[in-house]
C-alpha cells in the first residue's frame, strides 16, 4: 500500500484495493506518504552529514528508490545499512533494490523480537555494535499493538545502542483527522497488520532515553524543511523526529 502511495510499481492486487479504500476516507494519504518519504530523505542525508557510518533500517517495505542506502551513498559510499523486513515479498525484491553495493544487507526479521534481529549474522557482518548506529523505525510502530508494548520494544532496542547512536521514527497519528482516522485504522485491520495510531505524547514516549535534535517531534514535513520540500495544504498525519542518544552516566 505505500508503495502504491508513493506511485511505485512494486505492488500488487489487493494492496491497491485497500489503498483505494483508504483513499476514499482520507484522500490526503498520499500527501502523507509522500511527505514521510522525503522526512526520511532529508534524515538520512543528516546522518550521514553528522558523520554516521552505520544504519539498521528495520521495515523497510517494498523498496521505493530512492532507499536509504542510496540516499546515504550520496554523502558518503562507506554508510553500511542492514535492512530487515518481516515481509517475504519484500525479500523477492531486495536483491535487485537493495543489495548489491557492497554495504548493504537484507534479512527477515520480526521487530517485535529485538535480540533476533540485534544477533542476526548479518548485523554481525554489517555493524560494528562498538560504533554509533543509526536505528531507522519509518513508519513502522503504528503496525505494533499497545498490547505487543511498543515502548517495551524501544527500551530493548535502545539499551543496545552505543554511545553516540541516533534513532530515526516516524508514525502515523489520528490527531488531526478526528473520527476519520478510526476509519483509516478499520480498513487496515483486514490487512496484513492491524494500524494503531498514536497522540503526539504517545509518539514522544517512544524517543524516551533520546535527546530530540531540533526542531523536535513534528509532522514529516516540518522536519527540516529544504528547498525541495512540498508543503502540504492540509494536515499530515504523521509525526517525524530524530533522536540521539543520551549519553549514559556510569
């Protein structure tokens, strides 16, 4: 569905189906899918900017060029990006989107299991666990359940992380459109992950242990804005931050 948002090709019957059902409650998704596309474009290019050599871009979906090991590549060819997906779809398509250059990797994985991803052999080839990381959650918690603990989930993830690491998140909110988003969220629980939008608190929770750059949590396209940045005549429903680490006292 958010491939079909952004206007790609990698998607299929039914995802279309389901995206024309969403569309039809709140057009605007596709501002919002767009909007949280070039928020994670203008993240990764700070990263790599501040000097981060090492990203685990976890949900990545049905890769839509240009990915983060592109965008990444473009500051810097030695970024080294681990990508995991729960989806086997998005595994037919990773060899031919998002391997290849010799830093990058792709492997299933569940989030909601941190140490199967975090001692997977592939991070283990990619990551250093000694230098800073960058952990790349776009658009990825809202498909995680209060009752799975999404919070429990980032303290596991973050207690991981060394010194100097950044999270990236974006994730997706009813806080603009009122009792159309429960519609948005019904129609997603006829697919392959139920959708469970969250305030501006609830999202903020999710950075605890994190120190926000600025401008702080905001909506996608708030974040940084640049010159190719589209501002959106209507709400976007869909809140954006990085975060550093704080640093651990001993």
């Amino acid at each position: 569905m958010y491939d079909y948002f952004l206007g790609g090709r990698d998607n299929y019957e039914v995802d279309r189906e389901a995206a024309e059902r969403v569309l039809e409650v709140v057009p605007e998704v596709v501002l919002g899918a767009r909007a949280n596309r070039d928020f994670m474009r203008r993240a990764v290019g700070h990263l790599a900017r501040s000097g981060v050599r090492q990203i685990i871009d976890i949900g990545t979906g049905i890769p839509t060029s240009p990915n983060t090991h592109e965008l990444a590549h473009a500051v810097s060819p030695d970024v080294r990006v681990a990508y995991i997906d729960n989806d086997p779809i998005v595994a037919t398509h990773a060899g031919a989107h998002l391997l290849g250059t010799g830093n990058t990797g792709f492997f299933l994985g569940d989030m909601r299991k941190p140490r199967t991803i975090l001692e997977h052999p592939t991070i283990g080839e990619l990551i250093d666990v000694t230098q800073p990381v960058a952990l790349m959650l776009v658009s990825v918690l809202h498909f995680v359940s209060d009752a799975e603990d999404p919070a429990g989930l980032m303290a596991a993830y973050r207690d991981a992380l060394p010194d100097g690491s950044y999270l990236v998140l974006s994730h997706a909110t009813g806080d603009f459109h009122g009792e159309r988003a429960d519609d948005v969220a019904s129609v997603y629980k006829n697919a392959t992950a139920a959708l469970t939008p969250r305030s501006h608190a609830q999202v903020l929770e999710l950075f605890e242990g994190f120190d926000l750059v600025d401008p702080g949590l905001v909506q996608v396209h708030e974040w940084r804005p640049d010159d190719s940045t589209q501002v959106p005549d209507q709400p976007i429903g869909v809140y954006g931050a990085v975060g550093r680490l704080k640093e651990r006292t001993a």
